[in-house]
C-alpha cells in the first residue's frame, strides 16, 4: 500500500465529502426540512469512490469498479431519496423527532457533521482499496466475488424499494407488506444496502491491508440495523395494525426460511 498516496485519497475525499454535507446543509436549512440530510447519502459515498478512482495510485481496474459501482447504487438511492423527500410536504417524523429544540448549530453537529464522519468511516475500505496494488496470490479473486456481493445487494436493495413501491399504490392493500422479499425479511431494503458495503470490503480485502478495515462495513450494518433505519422504522410501525403479527412471522433482518416461533 502507498501510504502517501492514501493520505491524498483521504484528504480529498473529506473535502468531497465536506463540500457535499455542506451544500446539504444550505439547502435543508433554508427549506426548513432537515431531512434533505438523506440526499446527501449516497453523493457523498459516490464521492469518495469517485476520487479514490481518480487520485489513486492502486490498481486501476479495481478503482474504477469500485467507483462506478457505488456511484451506479448512489444514484438509484438518489433517486429513491429526492422522490421521498419531494413528495410530502412534511419533515421525516424522525428528523423532527431526534432534532426537536435543537438550535441550528447543533442540528448542523448532530446531522451534517456526523454523517460526513460516518462516510468517511463507512468508505474506509474503498480509500485504501484506492491505494493498494493486487496481490498476485489466490487472494486477488476476492475482488471480483465482492463486486458481484455489491451487485447482489443492489439488486436486492432496488427490487425491495419497487415492492414497497407497488404495495403503498394499492387501493385495497393489506396492513402490512408481507410479500416477496419483505416475507424474509422485514428490512430487506436495508439488508440489500449492508449487503453492498460488505461487498466493497470484500472486494478491498483482496489486498490485505484492506482486511483490517473490516469495522466499516461493521458500522454500516450497526446504522441500518439499529441507530437510524431499521430499529427506528419498527418504533414507528409498531402499533399499526397486525405489525406485532408480522415481527412473530418474519425474520428481523436475515432471512430466516420459516415463521418466527414466539
């Protein structure tokens, strides 16, 4: 690994990173919608990949992969974000909910800040990835089977949005969403998600200083699992009509192939 050149990857990245979390706040504050945070998710992510591809000094082909794989699954969850946000006229409830009396500075700490960290914690492995060679041992082909653990993720992630999609047109839809990959899991939008950023380790881990970032992927399977998605969308779901039932039948967040027992 080229230390120098990862100090370079890591300074520009945190300079996207920060120009991008800065712009998000401008905008969020002066709409008044905190919740405009979510779009700068994936940006940011992308980001990283991008100028890890552009100012590296590792393998090439593995830094192109990995950009143009995370920017493809940033600009889906762009998409997904923009329509959500654009489409109420209210604040997330969770947003407003973990912000209430918060004066500007602090919504700027405890929001933009933090998630700016949290990219750039969670894109470790992609930075060094950046600035490692391939090794020439059998451990090269880790690179290929994470990309293809980022397409699966991906697909997963996308196919169970567009089945929420589809349930919430519904006229006459049920109270829960029990069907496809939601009677797996309960978060399969989530676990696709976690499944990519496993994938980007992997894919990194082919070079073996790589290896010892596997705590980002770690803290992003902690985020979707239990700080801001899937623990706070049940808090919300739980007294909707037949939720308990679906937590008794349905696995948490892996998929489990048979009922709950309780």
């Amino acid at each position: 690994m080229d230390l120098a050149n990862l100090r370079r990857v890591a300074a520009l990245s945190a300079a996207a990173v920060a120009s991008i979390q800065a712009t998000a706040a401008v905008v969020a504050l002066r709409k008044g919608r905190r919740d405009y945070a979510d779009v700068a998710w994936g940006p940011g992510l992308a980001g990283v990949a991008v100028t890890g591809a552009l100012a590296g000094s590792g393998d090439a082909r593995r830094r192109w992969a990995l950009a143009a794989a995370v920017t493809a699954w940033a600009v889906r969850l762009e998409h997904q974000m923009l329509k959500r946000v654009r489409g109420s006229e209210k604040e997330d409830p969770r947003y407003t909910e973990f912000l209430d009396g918060d004066s500007t500075a602090t919504v700027i700490g405890k929001v933009f800040v933090t998630q700016g960290v949290c990219q750039l914690l969670v894109s470790l492995p992609v930075q060094v990835a950046a600035a490692s060679a391939l090794p020439r041992s059998a451990r090269r082909w880790l690179a290929p089977a994470g990309l293809a653990v980022m397409v699966g993720g991906a697909v997963v992630e996308a196919l169970a949005d567009r089945q929420k999609t589809e349930y919430s047109k519904k006229d006459d839809r049920p109270d829960v969403l029990d069907t496809g990959l939601w009677g797996w899991s309960r978060h399969p939008n989530y676990l696709g998600d976690s499944l990519v950023w496993d994938g980007a380790w992997l894919t990194a881990a082919a070079s073996s200083p790589a290896g010892w970032t596997l705590p980002a992927p770690a803290l992003m399977s902690y985020l979707l699992m239990f700080a801001t998605g899937a623990k706070r969308t049940e808090q919300r779901m739980r007294d909707r009509p037949g939720y308990r039932d679906y937590q008794d039948r349905v696995a948490f967040f892996f998929p489990w192939p048979s009922p709950k027992s309780t």
